[in-house]
C-alpha cells in the first residue's frame, strides 16, 4: 500500500495530541508520529484547528482519519465529557472535523481504540471470549471486546465502588494526587478488578494507559482468578486503533 493511502490516527490526549498514518498490516506507524501540545482552551473548535495542522504534515494522503476521544461516542456524536471541556456533549465531532480538514473522520473513544489495537495487534491477540482492557489515566477507559468483537462505550471506570466514582479513587491520576505507594494503590485496583471480574467474568484482562509500562511495580500485587496482564502497544495504541477504526467505519 502507498504512504498516501494508510489510514490517519489521532490520539487526542489531555497533554498531547499525537498522529501518524498507520500500516494496518504492521499495526504499526506508516511515518513518524508528529506530536501537537493540547491547547489549555480544548473546545472542539479549537481541536479541529489543530487537526488541520497535524494533517497539513502529510499533504499527499485523503485516506481516513480516525480520532480518539476521551468520552462516549455515538454515531460520530460525543456524549460525555468527565475530563475535558463541557462543550463536547452533544458536538457531532465525525461532522465538525470532516468539515474542517475535507478528510473523512471518524471519532472513537480512546479506550475503545486501545481496545480494538490490542486485540488486533497487542496484548491480547488471538484471545477468544471475553476481554476486557482498562486503560488507568486521568480517568479509567475500558473496552469490551468478545471474541474480537467490541462493545463501545462500556465506561466501567464510572462503577461506583463503596460509594464512589471507580475512577475517581483507582485512576492514575488519583495514585498521584493521593500520593499512594504502589501497594497501597494495588489495594484500590484489587477491589475495583475483583468487582469487574465478579460482574463480568472476563477471560483475559489488559492493563493499559501510560503507567502500563510500570506494571511490574503493581501488577503482581493483585490477586484474580482472571489473568492480567499489561498492554503491548503502550502509547501507539490509541493512534493505532484510532487508523483501525477508521478503515473499517
Ligand atoms: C471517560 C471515558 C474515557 C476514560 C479514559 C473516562 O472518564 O468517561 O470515556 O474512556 O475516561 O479517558
């Protein structure tokens, strides 16, 4: 396949917003990635401004671009926004951003991105029957996936565990505020797992998001009846699943 004609991946992220086109037979950048900082004003608006610059880098492709939110996504239509701006509930985000960079553009949510490269490519290749993969951040992403298969938009880091909001307590970012030891968050993500096990029944389990490539400092200290184990493709995952989602929208 030519340069111009792989897929596009965005991971929009709180911190960057990174993209590449995608070889989907290597699940794997085409190019190198390019990396934009995220605007402190993340409107939608001001997000299509920037996909149109971060495409201007590839000038010679009108292959598909696919895009990671951090929110649920129905039919190209965002909505939630528990951790970015409010005035994404309700956007038509395939419409606005296939408006403003003349690509087709199909948005997914960034765990369901993640989900859907690591069955393909990752962690949990080749896995039958139910998977389910968390990516642990600013929030907790998960995705679905039965026999390859995804079932978007699960948002199980909004359970409420002991009166709270999963995330809230067990996310990264709550390890970070609270200032936790590694075991003393283990005790967190033991509950919330055992939780998701006792519901679910997964057969397999994939611990994603950056702190994945520290899983050996927490991962062991959880104890399930279901394996867990980390994400392979750590931070190419949402531009990879995003081009994923593309091609096959
Ligand atoms: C959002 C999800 C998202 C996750 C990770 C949660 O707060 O509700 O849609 O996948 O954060 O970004």
């Amino acid at each position: 396949m030519s340069q111009a004609q792989h897929p596009f991946g965005i991971d929009f992220g709180g911190t960057g917003i990174k993209g590449a086109p995608v070889d989907l037979d290597k699940g794997d950048f085409a190019n190198d990635r390019e990396r934009i900082s995220t605007p402190k004003s993340s409107t939608p608006d001001a997000i299509a401004e920037i996909f149109v610059d971060l495409l201007a880098k590839f000038p010679d492709s009108d292959a598909p671009v696919g895009v990671t939110v951090p929110g649920i996504v129905r039919h190209g239509v965002v909505r939630s926004a528990a951790n970015i701006d409010m005035s994404w509930i309700g956007t038509d985000a395939d419409k606005l951003f296939t408006k403003a960079t003349g690509r087709a553009v199909h948005v997914v949510n960034d765990a369901d991105a993640a989900g859907l490269a690591e069955v393909r490519y990752g962690a949990a290749r080749g896995q039958s029957g139910l998977v389910i993969l968390t990516t642990l951040g600013t929030g907790i992403g998960t995705a679905m996936l039965n026999d390859g298969v995804l079932v978007p938009n699960s948002e199980l880091g909004h359970l409420e565990l002991d009166g709270h909001v999963a995330e809230k307590r067990t996310a990264n970012s709550a390890r970070e505020k609270d200032e936790l030891s590694m075991q003393a968050w283990a005790e967190r993500l033991q509950a919330y797992y055992r939780h998701l096990e006792r519901l679910f029944t997964p057969d397999l389990f994939v611990v994603g998001g950056g702190i994945s490539k520290r899983a050996a400092e927490f991962l062991p200290m959880i104890d399930l009846d279901t394996q867990i184990i980390p994400a392979l493709l750590l931070n190419r995952a949402g531009v990879v699943g995003a081009a994923l989602h593309a091609a096959e929208a």
